[in-house]
C-alpha cells in the first residue's frame, strides 16, 4: 500500500494566527500517524511558480491514512485558523512504489 503525503503552500499574513495553527495542528498530526518531513520558508524555485513562502510536507502511512487525518473532526477544527492566517493550498498524494 503505498503511503499518503499532503503538501501545503502558505502565504502566511498573520504569524501569530499561524503559531496558533501549529499549536493546535500538532496533536492532530501525531493522532493522525503522520511524520512531518519538510517545513520550508525559503523553497528554492527550480521552475514555473510557486504560491506561498512556507511549504510543508507530510507523510502519512497510506493516501487513507492522510485523507482521514485531513478529514477528521479534529482537524477540523484546527483548519479554520490556518485559512484565518495564511492564503493556503493543499493537495493529497499518493506515494510511488517503485516495481521490483
């Protein structure tokens, strides 16, 4: 089964809505079984464009796994303050599994 990542681009406009964010967004990260393996504030653009000044990438056991976290009721709660404190997007992946 091949693991779920979520990827979220953030324009923050309000540094303490967003630390408020990360406070509450944290415990729904562990409960949720994800390992957070990138939050930049300077991505290097390579190519073409990117929104935001901070990106964050997740990694969750299985695409299931991410979706219930993204879902989930307590997430739901901690969603309103980054949308409160940053212009965001967000995507689901799946992770690629190579072929033996």
């Amino acid at each position: 089964m091949p693991k779920g990542y979520v990827l979220l681009t953030e324009a923050i406009e309000d540094p303490e809505g967003m630390a408020a964010y990360e406070r509450a967004s944290v415990p729904t990260l562990i409960q949720g079984g994800a390992a957070i393996l990138a939050v930049d504030d300077s991505p290097r653009l390579l190519e073409g464009e990117w929104h935001g000044t901070r990106t964050i990438l997740l990694e969750f056991p299985s695409v299931e796994a991410a979706r219930a976290w993204y879902e989930s009721p307590e997430y739901a709660e901690a969603k309103p303050l980054r949308q409160a404190a940053a212009t965001s997007n967000a995507v689901l992946l799946t992770g690629f599994e190579m072929p033996s």
